[in-house]
C-alpha cells in the first residue's frame, strides 16, 4: 500500500430528482511511472493509481482506465445526474492490489 494516499470527493448534500450534479474528486498518490531511476541509478518501481471508478446506488457512472503518464494526485471533475437520493461509490485502485473507496451520500430536496 501506498503511504499517504487520501482520496478526497465534493458531492453536494442535496438535488433535485434528475438535476445534474458536479462531482469533484482528487486522490493524493505520487504516482511513480516506473521510468525514473533513484539516486544510485536504479529503476524506482512502477506505482500508480491505474483504475477509477464511481458508481451510483450500484449503477455506474465513470470508469476511468490511467496510464503511467497520469499526472500525481489525479483529479477528476465530472457531471452526473440524480435521478433519486442515494449513495455515490469512488473507488480508486493501485497497482499494487491496493483498493482505496470512499462514499458519499446525495439526498433529493
């Protein structure tokens, strides 16, 4: 597991059933590319974030395949439409098996 990854997500706490929402998340993670080497000339292995995904009350929502060339804490902003108070899911995965999620709850008002 990575040191010091935080995922962080800005849902707002309510909608309107069928508003559209943005959602803003950012994940803190260093993101090694695997093509750097240290200071004794050696690789530093390979260690980024290569999936995100986030779903809705089970549905998804984005899934987001990354490549080494990602840049450090990804940040994605995208729209989503509410069709009913619910849960979002984010789910972030590592290279190294690590799975980091977080939730946020939406209510319609």
């Amino acid at each position: 597991m990575a040191s010091g990854v935080k995922p962080r997500v800005k849902v707002p706490k309510t909608a309107a059933a069928g508003d559209t929402v943005t959602i803003k998340t950012l994940i803190s993670h260093k993101m090694e590319s695997g093509q750097r080497k240290d200071k004794e000339g050696n690789l530093i292995p390979r260690s980024i974030i290569n999936r995100f995904t986030c779903a809705f009350n089970g549905e998804t929502v984005l899934d987001v395949a990354m490549e080494p060339a990602i840049s450090t804490n990804p940040y994605f902003e995208f729209d989503a439409v509410v069709p009913e108070a619910g849960e979002f899911v984010f789910t972030w995965y590592d290279d190294d098996g690590s799975v980091y999620d977080t939730k946020k709850k939406i209510a319609i008002g």
